[in-house]
C-alpha cells in the first residue's frame, strides 16, 4: 500500500489507497490536544457534532437537538461562527481520553470568540469531571462584575477565582488566551495580558479531568450557558512559551480579520 504526505497551502493531508485519503490543517503550533474550526467540517444550521481537527478524534457533540448551538457563515466577524444562545446550549467532548486529566495539568487555551450578550456568571469554556464536580477550570463572566473575565479553579482545597477588572467583557470579536501553569493563570486578550489575571495563583487538588464543555460546564450541575460566538478553538496541553502563544494569537488573528 501506497502512503505519502504532501503539504500544500498549509493543509497536511494523508494520501491512503484504501479509504480515499484524510486531510487535517497543519496547526499554528504542532501538538494541540483539542482544535476547533467553525470553518471546517460545520453545515449551516444546528450543530450536532463539532469535528475535532487535532487528529485526537475528540470531537465536541450534542445529542439532545435542543441543546444544540447553531453554526452560521456569517456569525463571527462576519465569517464562521458557531452561537450558543446563554439559556441552554452546550457541546461536550466524548471519548475525552486527554493528556490534561487532572487538575493540576498545564494547559494554554486560544480562541476566537465573541459575546453576545454580557451577564454575571455566564461560561465560555470548562474542564471537568462528570461524576464529582460540575467543572475545576472554567472562563466565565464574573459572578459580581459581570462585565469582566474571570477563570475560575473549583473543588478541594477550595475554590479560586482571578477576575479581570483592567480588560472588560464587550461584545465586540476578540482573540483570547488562557494559560495555565499548573499553579498559576494568566489571561490575554488581542495579545495584551490582563492585570488582574497575570500570573494568578490557582490551589488545586486532586481531581481527575474527564470532559471539556464550549458554551457552559457539565457534571453534577450542568450550566452556566454563555451567550456567546466562538470561531476557533484550541489548546495544548502544557503552558505555552510567549513566542509559541503570540504565534497561535498571530495565525487566529490572521484567519479571522481581526
């Protein structure tokens, strides 16, 4: 059997005689746990099934036709978006089997995303564990400002929150960062670290990590919906360099006009 791998206009594609062949993008950054691309593998309409472009097969879905966001080509910067709608809408990943399992696990998310609307305690994004606790990482709203980032760590010892108060929620489109030490959290927004959230410290304990949710937080207590676009997104499992973040930041602004 013939296999070869040809690059081309930043597509890395697996040429294989028997299934026709595979074609994934080549990453910013080589090495991404997870990696989603509202303007790859999406139909307009309600989304089912977001497929993951990492190559891990962690595709984020959603069997409940109610609870399903909507995908559009026009929703983010007037380019692809999927939107969660803030009262119920969620995607999760299944088979989940992530190199970030526990909650002291290093880990840089980047996205592309835009709110909608701006409310006290609403989710973006969350790590977590389906049977013990409702999430242990999570970017949200503040729960008191409600117009400031927040990222928040929950469980044993206790829970953490580093707000942002210097970089406030808006509903204009947005490259975010977040990256995690494994003992500290900074966020950046359009490559700018926010004051309040630079090198926060985060306790953690000694949770295993077995779901990643866009849109909310899943577990015990399900919720926390954002009202919220989100063009891109993808993490790494580790606390990405300065360099290797600000290259993942250059090629989302790139893709997405901003």
């Amino acid at each position: 059997m013939l296999r070869r791998y040809r690059h081309r206009r930043g597509v890395q594609r697996l040429l294989d005689g028997s299934s026709g062949g595979v074609a994934l993008p080549t990453p910013p950054v080589a090495g991404p746990e997870f990696w989603y691309r509202a303007d790859l593998g999406l139909t307009v309409g309600d989304v089912e099934t977001w497929p993951d472009q990492s190559g891990n097969a962690r595709d984020l879905t959603q069997s409940d036709s109610a609870q399903r966001p909507s995908y559009s080509t026009s929703s983010f910067n007037s380019s692809h978006g999927v939107t969660f709608d803030g009262v119920d809408e969620i995607l999760a990943v299944t088979g989940y089997n992530g190199a970030i399992d526990a909650d002291d696990a290093p880990w840089t998310a980047v996205l592309a995303l835009k709110w909608e609307a701006v409310a006290a305690d609403k989710g973006g994004f969350a790590f977590g564990n389906s049977a013990s606790n409702s999430y242990f990482h999570q970017y949200r709203s503040d729960g008191a400002l409600g117009n400031a980032h927040a990222v928040r760590r929950r469980g044993s010892p206790g829970d953490d929150q580093a707000n942002g108060t210097a970089t406030l929620l808006d509903t204009a489109p947005h490259i975010l960062s977040i990256v995690f030490t494994g003992t500290a959290v900074s966020l950046y927004q359009d490559g700018t670290v926010d004051a309040m959230i630079d090198g926060a410290a985060q306790d953690v304990g000694t949770f295993d990590i077995d779901n990643l949710a866009l849109g909310g937080k899943l577990g015990t207590a399900e919720g926390d919906y954002g009202n919220l676009t989100i063009a891109e997104f993808i993490c790494y499992a580790s606390a990405l360099s300065a360099g290797d973040r600000g290259t993942v930041e250059a090629a989302l602004t790139t893709r997405w006009g901003l």
